[in-house]
C-alpha cells in the first residue's frame, strides 16, 4: 500500500493511499451522515475551501442535493475543479434488486450535481425492501453478489470510476471477490480503538481494499448508541498520548487511521471543528502509541445495525464479533 502526500492548499498537504484501480484517495475527508440539510453545505463549502477533497455521502443519508450544493458553489468560485475532488456515494439496502442499481446511482449522481463518482459503495450485504402497505421493513432475497455484477455495469459504463462495499466481513469480501469481474476498491466500515477488526484489516491489507473508517469518534450521537459507559473521546488514555503531543483526543483518534494508510471520514457541521480536524499533519504517533491504542480494543460497535430485526438477516455482516 502506497502512501503519499496530495498538496490541497497552500502550506497544507492531506496524504493519500493508492486504490486498485491506480487513483488515489485523501486519506482524510468530510463525512456527512447525520448532518442535517439547512448546515451540510455550508460544512461542504468549509471543508473544500480548507482543503479537503474528500466527501462522503449516501442516499440514505437524505442531504445530498445539499452536498451537491456546497461542491458546485466551489467548482463554481474556482477554489477547486471536479477532477481535484474525490466523491463518494453508496447504494442503499432498499435497491439491491438488479433493475434498481442503476437508477439510484443516478438518483445520488443527479442529486450531486455531478456527472461521474470517484467510488460507489454498496452500503451493506443486506438487501431490504418498503412494504408500501405496512411501511414496514422486509427482506429482500437478492444476493450482494448479484447486485454487485450491476455496479460492475456502471464502472463499464464510465458513470463510476471504482466500486466498493460498506460494513462487509471477511467472509462476505472472500466470497465476492471469489465471483467477481472487478475487485472491490474499498471497504467502508466502522474502525477506532474500541473496535480494532485486526482481523479484517489484515484482509483488506493483503487483497488490496483500502478500508475507509467511519465514526472514528465512537459516533456519541448515533442512533444506535444506548447511554452507557463507552465514551471513546474522552479516554484517559487517550488523553494521555493527545496531552504529550499538545494535541486533542480527536487528533489522537484521526492520525491513529492516516498512520496506517486508513481513510478516514470525521463528521461536523461546525466549521471550527472541520478546520481542527486537519491538524493532524504536524505530529507522528509513535510505534509504541499504536499498541497502546490498539490495546484498548473491546469489540464495542456503536454502529450495531440492530433495528428492524436486521441481525436475522442472511446477510447481516456483524455476527463475527
């Protein structure tokens, strides 16, 4: 895995990790899942003139046409061009079905104000559907693998420049890449100290998947989240190695990911903070800072998928830990 740095503005360079497929992807972006519509452009428009080139988004998470907003008003003003931005998108559980891939990614695309993704993920193994009647929940049949050789499409078709999946295991990645004709570029899953998946990183390290890190922050305002006693940012120890750098937990956390050529995709609608978030590139874990952080792992997922009876899905993925 290759590692290197991207100068973004002035005085200021963002590294990045090479992909499969040749590009290269920011190793730090802006995620937007829970940033509500009326805040996630101006937080877009920030965090590009601040120079990030890395945005995440999804259909689901219902802001697109915001973060469409906030990428066009800078290609606009001239602070960036499309090519210097690495955009992604993920497909949701709800249109796995063959006949849907293509229409949601163009749903996300027109919505984005684009006309190519840099990547676009399957959001989960699991393919759901609405019942229109009940407004209920329901499984879908459909198997990833098939709903996989309709991403490959779009890739053929020069709508998408890589593909990839979000929240697979190690056994869901071995079996699709065991069929497929174009190997997954990254895996999108939910990575900190309190959920280390050595496991699963070694994989992807080793079949050339850039893993990208979400809720690097153990996410506190996740919907998943109950109120108990996991409190990631404010860890003694890692205040401990924050304090001996003059620098934050927040810090401590992001560089933990960059270090390991790890994407990783910090959310905030608060422009202070998305500036803070980049100062990571001045400061340099040490070996011994990385044990320490992988030794507080305690399998704990914030992001547990447990609504709508989803653990008795075929495919849930989380039922390794």
């Amino acid at each position: 895995m290759t590692v290197c740095f991207f100068p973004q503005r002035k005085n200021m360079s963002i590294p990045t990790v090479q992909l499969s497929t040749g590009a290269v992807i920011p190793l730090l972006g802006l995620g937007t899942w829970k940033s509500a519509p009326g805040q996630v452009q101006q937080a877009v428009e920030v965090a590009i003139d601040n120079g990030y080139r890395h945005i995440d988004c999804a259909h689901a998470y219902r802001n697109e046409k915001e973060v469409g907003a906030g990428i066009s008003s800078r290609i606009q003003k001239g602070v960036v061009k499309r090519e210097d931005l690495f955009i992604v998108s993920k497909l949701w559980n709800n249109y796995h079905d063959q006949e849907n891939v293509k229409p949601a990614f163009m749903e996300s695309l027109t919505n984005l104000h684009l006309t190519y993704l840099d990547v676009y993920l399957m959001h989960s193994p699991m393919g759901t559907k609405l019942n229109k009647q009940s407004g209920e929940v329901e499984f879908s049949d459909v198997d990833y693998t098939d709903t996989w050789k309709e991403m490959e499409k779009l890739v053929d078709e020069g709508l998408v420049k890589a593909i990839g999946v979000s929240n697979f295991n190690v056994g869901q990645l071995e079996r699709l890449q065991s069929m497929c004709r174009i190997n997954p570029a990254v895996n999108q899953v939910e990575l900190h100290p309190y959920l280390t998946q050595p496991k699963l990183v070694q994989y992807c390290k080793t079949n050339g998947i850039v893993l990208t890190a979400y809720s690097p922050f153990g996410s506190p305002d996740s919907p998943f989240v109950q109120c108990d006693k996991q409190r990631l940012l404010e860890d003694p120890v890692i205040s401990a190695i924050g304090k001996k750098y003059g620098k934050t937990n927040a810090h401590v956390l992001l560089l933990y990911h960059v270090q390991r050529g790890v994407t990783v995709i910090p959310k905030s609608v608060t422009p202070v903070r998305i500036i803070q978030n980049a100062q990571i590139f001045d400061f340099s874990l040490s070996d011994d800072d990385i044990k320490t952080l992988e030794g507080l792992n305690r399998n704990w997922r914030s992001a547990k998928w447990d609504v709508s009876g989803l653990p008795s899905h075929k495919f849930y993925p989380f039922k390794e830990d």
